[in-house]
C-alpha cells in the first residue's frame, strides 16, 4: 500500500504541476536601447485616433483594433529623430506574445523584436523568420505576397505580422501625417 500511496502522490504532482514556457528576452529599458543606442533619448508619442482613422488604420492594416490608445516610443539624438518603436501585446494561442516594432524614421520597417513569448518554445518563429519582413512596404506584408511562414508556428507568424501592419498603418495614418502638418 505504501508504493502505490508514493505513485499516486508522484502522478497527482505531476498533473498539478503545470509547464511554464513563459520566455521573457528583455525588458523596456534593454529594448529601448536596442532599438536605438544607448545615448539615445526616448520620448512618449501618445495617439488617439477618432473614429475615421481608426477606420483607415484598421482597413491598411486588415485586423480589428481592440484599443483606442497606442504608444509610439521616438528615439532622438540631439533633436535628430533616429526612429520609432512601438511594443505590440498579442495572444497567440492562448497565451501572449510581445514583440518591439522598429520603424525608420521614414517609417520603414527596420526591425522586429521578440520581447517576451509565453506559448511553448516550439510555436516561437525564429528571429531570422522576421528579417524577410524588413523594409517591406504595407501592402506587401501578406503571406500571398510572398511572406514565407514557419512550420509548427504559424499562428504566431501571423499574429507578428498582423501587429507590424498595425503598427505601419498607425504610423502611416497618424504620426506620419502629423509630422507633415
């Protein structure tokens, strides 16, 4: 009886304990310098968007927004603006993604970065995955426009791509336009 007690203690253990897979790669302040430099200074760009833009944002985009507040982060040295970032929230499967979306100052796509991955190790795309996205204007980040997917990963593949077109068209719609008035 004692054996079969340690066996069934051993399995109820065993079915508690839950895997973790969360993955955290770095935090704000280690992002922001990643994006831009160690000397840069970062500035807040809060956007708002009204009804109309956020219409626009979400069709250029092709996904629904779930909010109506986002954050651009300016990175500047001495007033030169060195680019934007922005860090995108998504749920994956189940569980969240956080990615930092690099743009020039031109608005390009420059970088994307994994902040944090909660799904398993597995659904992860590669970050080389991301590079074939660099510089690729809005409307040709599609996957039938040649993005190519990744095995075993393609939901994360295509929430990353979702958010990158998000944050493109906000850029596009909002702080682009605002810098020209």
């Amino acid at each position: 009886m004692p054996k079969n007690r340690r066996l069934i203690i051993i399995l109820l253990l065993l079915v508690v304990v839950t895997p973790s897979f969360a993955k955290i790669f770095y935090s704000k302040n280690e992002a922001m310098v990643l994006a831009f430099g160690e000397d840069a200074q970062i500035e807040n760009l809060s956007l708002f968007p009204d009804d109309q833009q956020m219409a626009t944002i979400q069709k250029d985009a092709k996904v629904k927004l779930d909010s109506g507040m986002f954050t651009f982060y300016v990175g500047k040295q001495k007033d030169k603006i060195l680019g934007y970032a922005a860090i995108e929230t998504i749920t994956v499967r189940t569980k969240p993604e956080t990615l930092m979306i690099v743009l020039t100052p031109a608005g390009d796509l420059r970088n994307v970065y994994t902040l944090a991955f909660h799904e398993p190790p597995e659904y992860q795309p590669p970050e080389r995955w991301f590079e074939q996205l660099n510089g690729k204007p809005l409307a040709e980040l599609d996957f039938s426009k040649g993005i190519q997917g990744v095995s075993g990963a393609t939901l994360s593949t295509r929430a990353a791509v979702n958010s990158v077109r998000k944050v493109i068209a906000l850029y596009l719609t909002m702080v682009k336009k605002q810098s020209n008035n």
